[in-house]
C-alpha cells in the first residue's frame, strides 16, 4: 500500500513523499524520495501508475509550485 507523507510542517527541505507498506520504507522515482508539488513528482515518475499517485495527492499539492 502507498502512503502520502505531507512533511510541510517537518525540518525535511520538501513538501511529501511517498512510503510503500509492503517495502517499509520511502519510493525512490529518479532518484528523488521527496517532492514540492505534483508537477514536480509527474515529471520524476516513470511507470503506468500514475493515476493511482495521482488519486492520493491532496489538491495543495497540484497548486503548490515546484523547484522545476
């Protein structure tokens, strides 16, 4: 199962990641575990899941602007 990790409020230079039950631990996509926004995560990840991420990502996310 995917989690979404909201860190805004931790001392981690980022907005969320993503931390996979079955693995116990964060995903890796490009070799980032952490994003700012979901147009900075879109353009990391690379696979045919996408909509699944997308259906977990909170709407702050899509209006967040990104380090792109």
């Amino acid at each position: 199962m995917k989690r979404f990790v909201d860190l805004r409020h931790t001392q981690v230079d980022a907005a969320f990641a993503f931390y996979c039950t079955v693995t116990d631990s964060f995903e890796k996509h490009s070799g980032n575990q952490t994003w700012d926004s979901a147009a900075d995560f879109m353009d990391d990840y690379r696979g045919s899941d996408i909509q699944r991420y997308k259906s977990l990502l909170p709407e702050w996310t899509f209006l967040a602007q990104g380090k792109s």
